[in-house]
C-alpha cells in the first residue's frame, strides 16, 4: 500500500462557488420557521426542560495523542509516519465513555494501525470541545500551530442546530474550516462527519426533536453541497438505523446525545474504510497514469 494520496502535488484552488441546490431548500426553511413560530412557546418551554434535566458527561480521561514510535524496536528500519488530526465538539472530544482510549481518538488509532501494520507510524492528535459550533472551531483552529497531516477529520453541527446558525453562515463556516485546514495542516483528505440524526435522539421531547431533526436535515444538505465544491474533501455519513428505521440504542452513551463505545468504534471503522479506498483508488489512477 502506498500513501500517494497524501504526498502528491496539492492543487489550489482561488475561490470556491456555491449552489444552493434551487430554491426547495429555502421553501423548506421559510415553512419550518412559519410552524416554529406556532409552536415556539412549546419549543421554549421544552429546550429549558431538556438543557435542566439531562445528563451533562464530561469529557473522557486519557491523553488526546496516540502515536506510534517512529522505529521499529526490532530491525531499527524507520516507519512511514501517517498522522490524522481529529477537529470539532463534544462528540469528537469522546464525551459519552470514560476515557479516550474507547472514543473516537482511540478507536481510530486502533482501526488505523491494524489496517497499516507495523511498516508505518499512526498518529491521531484530537482538537476538540464540548459546546463548540461552527464559527468556535474556527476559533480553535486559530489557536494551533502549522503542522501536517494526512488525514483531518471534522465533527461539527449539533451546537449549529441547537444554536439555529443561519445556513449563509453554516456555509460560510465551512469554507472557513476547509481553506484554514488546507493551509495550516497542508492536508489532502479532509473527512466531514454529517450531522448525526437529531430526530432519532430518544432524550429530546417531541415536537422540539422533529424540529432539531428538521434543521439537522437542512445542515446536512448545505454540507453535502458545499463540499462538493471544496476540494480534497469527502462526507460520512453514518447509519444509526435498525432495519425498522429506529435509531440502535448500543450506539448511543447514557445522555441520550452521545455515542457509546460502540458507537465510536463503528464512526471509526467507516471512517478508515473511506481513507482506505481513497488510497486504492488513487494508487489505481496513478498506475493508469503511468
């Protein structure tokens, strides 16, 4: 396995264009704020019951660095170094286990060196908090200093739904994040987690949850359009459904909001099957090449 995804030439690209997807995105936004106005004094009442009684877990123990050691104990010979940076909230920072080692850092230290083998050095470095919405991890981002990376992955979008961030601005954050992480972390795959489900949150009374879940939708559209227009960029998006369209429980961490272990260790297997075919398919367009 080679790793010339993430050693070519990096293209740059000197503006980004946006398409909205037509206007049902914008029709779908004006009936939702028309019916939040009908029911707002339920909504108010219902996010002061839920941000009183739910359970508030802390952000897990444990170093927000697994790395490998450069050379082989062995041999001596150096291994190839491969390095991913974990950006974004509280579900990036691992909160919903006790320790990093079963969040989604650990989880894909652990997927991403069974995959590689000992001929190469994994890292994975987390940038996270709990809270944090789109324009906050620009913020955090400004905050670090210039260091490479082969792969960043980003969870971002519940506080945006929660916090009703406007979908100009959610676009706009986007973009923000994608040309920082290009010029800072000189990265050639950046992975999106989508938004998670909103609707299928268990912990969230209804109709305030069909709300949530409306505008977690609307995030997701603007995500996927946006990055389809942003290069070296790729969106996962996770199935937490049953065959019966229910959201599975074992994903889920006591709060209701959080992934559990499990959840976390499936988030990091498909997010090592995406870099694992971006590697295949690479290697096969290069040996096309030549």
């Amino acid at each position: 396995m080679t790793l010339l995804l993430f050693t070519g030439e990096r293209k740059q690209t000197a503006c980004y264009q946006y398409k909205e997807g037509g206007e049902l995105i914008w029709f779908n936004v004006l009936a939702l704020n028309v019916g939040l106005l009908v029911i707002l004094p339920v909504i108010i009442v219902q996010a002061m019951w839920v941000r009183k009684k739910t359970l508030r877990l802390p952000e897990p123990s444990g170093a927000r660095e697994r790395k490998s050691e450069l050379s082989d104990t062995k041999s001596g010979d150096k291994k190839i170094p491969f390095k991913v940076l974990v950006v974004g909230d509280s579900a990036a920072a691992g909160v919903g286990v006790s320790t990093q080692s079963d969040a989604l850092t650990g989880k894909l230290y652990q997927a991403l060196s069974q995959l590689f083998g000992e001929s190469y050095a994994v890292s994975v470095t987390l940038h996270a908090r709990t809270g944090l919405a789109s324009t906050d991890v620009i913020d955090l981002l400004k905050q670090e200093q210039c260091c490479r990376y082969d792969v960043v992955v980003v969870s971002i979008g519940v506080n945006d739904v929660t916090q009703f961030t406007s979908l100009t601005t959610w676009r706009d954050n986007l973009r923000k994040i994608h040309h920082f992480l290009l010029q800072t972390a000189l990265c050639n795959l950046i992975i999106y987690s989508a938004v998670p489900p909103m609707h299928a949150f268990s912990a969230i009374p209804q109709p305030l949850r069909f709300v949530l879940g409306q505008r977690a939708s609307l995030l997701n559209r603007v995500l996927e359009n946006t990055l389809s227009l942003l290069p070296f960029s790729r969106l996962l998006q996770l199935n937490v459904f049953n065959e019966n369209g229910e959201g599975i429980a074992e994903l889920m961490a006591e709060d209701g909001f959080h992934p559990s272990s499990v959840g976390y260790a499936m988030w990091a297997e498909q997010l090592v099957r995406l870099v694992n075919k971006e590697l295949v398919d690479v290697s096969k367009t290069q040996k096309i090449d030549t």
